[in-house]
C-alpha cells in the first residue's frame, strides 16, 4: 500500500468512527498519581471484564449518579482511597466498540487524580500496585492503553475512539481515532 492510500484509508477510518452512534454504557477511570515520586496507581482486575489486565479503577454509572459521582464511589469501592470530586481532573472521553461483543461497548470518563486520603488497599476485586510512570506495564494492559494513556500523563485532553477486534482470545485495537481538545 502506498502513502496516499494508507492516508486515504486513515480518513475514511476517522470519518466512519465520527459516523457511529456513541455507546449508551457510560463508565468511569480514574487515573491515581504521585506526581511527587513520579509514580501511577494501577489495579489488576481480578474478576470479570478485564480479568488479568491492569488498569485504573472505575466503572458503571448507576442511576441517580453524575460521571464525577461514580468516579469517586469506584474508586473507594476498587481501592479503598477517599477523594473529593473537585479534585478529579477530566483527560479523556474514549469510546470503545467490540463488534464481536457489542454489548462491551462503552464510553469511558477518564479522570486524573493526585490528592486522594488513605492508602490503598487490596479488595476482592483489584489488586494494586505503584509503577515509575516511565515503567508503565502495557505489555499487561488494554491494547488501546499504550496510544492514549502517555498523552493524558503529558497533561492533553482526549476524545477517542478504539474498535477492538478478537484475536487468539485477547480484544486487540483494530481502528483507532485520537483527537487533543481545549475542554472536555
């Protein structure tokens, strides 16, 4: 395949992920950090979708519950850390197709954090641990993980947008489209 033809193919990737209907699932992350020690808090998923995988800490929205609301009740749910919601700091919105499993579809509300009280505990369903934010595990990770996670930690804002295909058993990034914004 040529330049132009692979730039071609790039936008008609954009233009068809632009065109799909945004996932009804919405889901929190949030992202703990130690800018001090330079470090990330991750979480590996004991149980359930993502089994296996590290990762930040969230989850489903319930009824009744702002974005914001339900980033903070996962996390202390997932780590057991207490954090005010003003202290969350939007990065992304990434949406997330699985045409071989379309009930996995979902956006995802990604937040920074870096004040939070307590410390962090292992729960029936994470199991954390601290990373140099230079020795992030991707290898252990979503796939889609090592496109946007080091542009949050840089401080830009994402929409996003990952279609995962299934190979050998793993959801692998087939389509991507990442865009930085202003404001979220």
């Amino acid at each position: 395949m040529n330049l132009g033809s692979m730039a071609s193919r790039q936008e008609q990737i954009k233009k068809d992920n632009m065109a799909k209907e945004r996932p009804k699932e919405q889901k929190t992350l949030c992202i703990v950090l130690d800018r001090v020690k330079e470090r990330i808090l991750l979480a590996m998923k004991k149980r359930n979708f993502g089994a296996g995988k590290y990762n930040g800490f969230g989850g489903r929205v319930e009824a009744g519950e702002t974005v914001e609301q339900a980033a903070i009740r996962e996390l202390r749910e997932e780590s057991l850390l207490e954090a005010n919601i003003t202290h969350l700091k939007k990065a992304g919105e990434i949406d997330f197709y699985f045409p071989h499993k379309p009930e996995f579809d979902q956006t995802v509300h990604v937040y920074l954090l870096e004040q939070y009280r307590g410390e962090p505990k292992e729960t029936d369903e994470m199991a954390f641990k601290w990373f140099d934010v230079k020795a992030i595990p991707y290898h252990q990770m979503w796939d889609d993980d090592k496109y946007w996670l080091p542009k949050v930690l840089e401080g830009k804002k994402l929409r996003a947008s990952f279609t995962f295909k299934e190979v050998n058993g793993e959801n692998i990034v087939n389509e991507q489209d990442m865009r930085e914004v202003q404001s979220l």
